[in-house]
C-alpha cells in the first residue's frame, strides 16, 4: 500500500497452464510483490471460455488445480489474489491448452477355459482341457464410446459316457468405436478315451490328448503376442494310460505316461486389479485305476482324476477342466471349464461411472478398475 495505508493486492504473475486430464488442468502463478499491507489469502484461477473457477487458500505463489472443464476445449487462464480489503486485478491470460478428448484404458481379455475328456468303461483316462486364451491391450478410448465386453463361459463337460471329447470354451472379446477389438479364444476340450474321440481341440490354449499324440494346437487363431499353448500327449499303454494336460497361457500342457496323467500348463499373472493373479492355467490329465492324476495349471486349471470324474476349472480365471479317470465297466465325465473374465483399468479422473452388466468396481491407486465376471460394458 501507500503511506501505510491497505489496499487490494497487485495482480498476480501468470504461470504455465497444463492439461492434466480430459476435464482437469492446473494453472501456475508467481505471488505480487505488493500484497496491499495485507496478508494475501486465496487465490482464484478463471477460464476462458466457460468461466471456471478454481480457488488455492495460501499467501505464496503456487499452482492451482481446476476441474469442470470440458473435454476437447481450448482454454486461457486469469488469476487474482485476495486480501482482507478485496481482490486484485486479473493476471495476464495463459498459455493455451486443450482438453483431451480420449484416455487411456488397459484391457485384460480372458476366454471361457475348455472342459476335460470323459473316460468311457474300457480301461480308459481322458484329456485336461486347455486354458482359455489370454490376451492383454491399452488403447486410447474417446469420449462417448461405449465398450462392448463379452465373457466366454466354460466348455461343457461331456456327459458319462464313453469317450466324449469335452466342450471347448466360449471367447472374450472387447470392441468399440475407435477401438481394435480384441477377441480371446475359447480353450480347447480335452480327448475322451478311448479311441476315436482321442484327440484334443484346439483353442486359445489346446486340450490334451488321450493315448494318442493328436493334441490340440494353442494360439488358434494366432495372435501376437501368443494368446495360450499346446495340449499335451496321452500314452496308450498300459497299466494306467495316462492322459495329456491341457495347455496354459505361459506352458504347454503336459504328456501323459503309462503311470501318470500329465500337468496342465500354467497360466500367465496379472496385476491390473492391483494384486498378482494367475490366469488361464490347463486341466490336468486323467489316469486309469492305479494311475497318478495330473494336477491343474496354476491359474484355475481342474485336476484330473483317477477312477473319477475330473474337476472343474475356477470360474473367471479361464482355466481348462480336468481328464476323467474311468475303471472296467464306469465311465467318468470331465471336469467343466471356467468361465472367462474381462478387466478394464483407467485414471480415476476419466471414469464416467457409466456402466451395464454389474462389473465389480474398485479403487486401486489412481486407477478405477472394472472387473467383468459376465458380459456388459462401459461408457468412456
């Protein structure tokens, strides 16, 4: 002031303004030196066009945070600075920056795991089924585009009787305008035994085979980077004939000995939720009375069984049915294969809350993640 007398502050100094989001940007400013004999108290940053406020209670120069702008919009900033006496004269106008009018979102995608082989009555064993595939992307999606989310179910286990191949999954896909859609495959089935229902489907990862080497093939239809792999071989001798696994999105499934169902192949982890989870593991391969089952690939692959039906894979992991084991004159069905899953992670800032399909809606540090268990979709 002059004399000792208060008054208004002096304008403050502009600084840079910056685009921080699709409604969001932040303003910088260099305190007056003459603060009117009176402690400056808040600062308030106006945008041009639309005329929003954002306000910053402090004395020293700072950066103001502003939201409500509008996406894809052209915007100068002004700021005052207030005292006890009143408020200054507006800043020059800033820079100008523009709103984008897309963000940012990661995918996960996947498929409904197939189902392991059922074992007929004639001193038989039966195939893991394969993973479901398992595919991953971050795309830019814009404002207003809806994201169409489909989740695969699981293959369904054949009924009990003599060697039906298990059903292969159904596919994960996500598309949208703007977007490339990205489709998982289903998992293979598994072989039955015996003979001629032996041999594994193909899939996004591929079902074992049953005392024979006719595997199903992983990454069919073939993506880049591979979305699963091959099933394993069945052995057809005796005593036990074991069965093959099915493949897993990091390995293929295992191959049967004449002692031992084989492994399924492990899945691939993920931590788009926030936390490690493994996906998409193969069923295990099934073994005839006195036979070592193979176990599940870690990922929600079902064990298969001796003597029994085989188990089914976890529900939204994508993980493939175990092999049925089956002795003299009882025929086994396979295990079921677990349905798929589709995520969806983004900035906080750009979540529109719009959604269909109930997905499960978490906060995981800056990011809001929707977890897709059946299918239905989201508003950019």
């Amino acid at each position: 002031g002059t004399l000792g007398l208060q008054g208004v502050p002096d304008a403050p100094t502009i600084g840079t303004a910056t685009a921080t989001g699709n409604t969001t940007a932040t303003v910088a400013f260099t305190a007056p030196t003459n603060n009117g004999d009176a402690t400056i108290t808040t600062y308030t940053a106006t945008s041009s066009p639309g005329g929003v406020t954002a306000t910053l209670s402090q004395a020293g120069s700072g950066t103001i945070s502003v939201t409500g702008l509008t996406a894809n919009t052209s915007y100068t900033f002004t700021v005052t600075a207030t005292n006890s006496i009143g408020t200054s004269v507006a800043s020059a106008a800033s820079n100008s920056i523009t709103t984008p009018n897309s963000y940012s979102v990661d995918f996960l995608v996947v498929a409904g795991g197939g189902a392991g082989g059922t074992a007929g009555s004639h001193n038989a064993s039966a195939a893991g089924g394969g993973a479901g595939g398992y595919r991953t992307s971050t795309q830019s999606a814009n404002i207003g585009t809806t994201i169409t989310v489909t989740v695969g179910d699981g293959g369904t286990a054949g009924s009990n009787s003599q060697g039906t191949t298990g059903g292969s999954g159904s596919n994960s896909s996500i598309s949208g305008s703007g977007l490339t859609t990205i489709t998982s495959t289903g998992g293979g089935g598994g072989g039955g035994g015996p003979s001629p229902t032996d041999a594994g489907l193909d899939g996004g990862s591929g079902g074992g085979a049953t005392m024979s080497t006719s595997i199903g093939s992983g990454n069919t239809p073939s993506t880049s980077p591979s979305q699963g792999n091959d099933g394993g071989t069945g052995n057809p001798s005796a005593p036990n004939y074991g069965s093959g696994g099915g493949g897993g999105a990091s390995a293929v499934g295992g191959n049967g000995t004449s002692t031992v169902g084989a492994n399924g192949g492990d899945g691939l982890a993920s931590s788009i939720t926030g936390s490690s989870v493994t996906y998409a593991g193969g069923g295990g391969g099934g073994t005839h009375n006195g036979g070592t089952a193979g176990n599940g690939g870690a990922g929600g692959g079902g064990d298969g069984e001796e003597n029994t039906n085989g188990n089914a894979g976890t529900a939204n992991l994508g993980g493939g049915g175990g092999g049925a084991g089956a002795i003299q004159v009882v025929e086994r069905a396979g295990g079921a294969g677990g349905k798929g899953v589709v995520i969806l992670s983004m900035p906080s800032a750009q979540y529109s809350g719009t959604t269909t399909g109930s997905p499960t809606v978490a906060v995981v540090g800056a990011n809001r993640v929707l977890t897709f268990n059946g299918s239905g979709s989201y508003t950019a």
